[in-house]
C-alpha cells in the first residue's frame, strides 16, 4: 500500500515549499462582515424601537 501523504521535512526544498506563505490567499477582508453585522445592528435596534413605540 503507497503512502499518499508526503511528508514536508523530508527534503529541504519540499520543507521550503511548505513553509512558504502568501498574504494574499491567507489575509481576506473583513470588511464584508463589519458591513453586514452593522445593517444587521441597525434593523435590530429599528425593530426594537418600533416594537416599544
């Protein structure tokens, strides 16, 4: 039975590979859900002063 993991320590240019990160696919924006959990807060509070009005 073959070994399908490959482990990353095994060579150093494979380790490298490993190691080697990119801030664009590891830093997404958060700005998407500042955006929407501050419409979701405004509604909120609307609904709650309309209900107690």
């Amino acid at each position: 039975m073959s070994d399908n993991h490959v482990d990353p320590s095994g060579n150093t240019e494979a380790f490298r590979a490993f190691t080697r990160t990119t801030p664009d696919s590891e830093a997404s924006s958060k700005v998407p859900f500042y955006v929407i959990g501050g419409v979701a807060a405004i509604i909120v509070l609307g609904l709650l002063a309309w209900l107690i009005l």
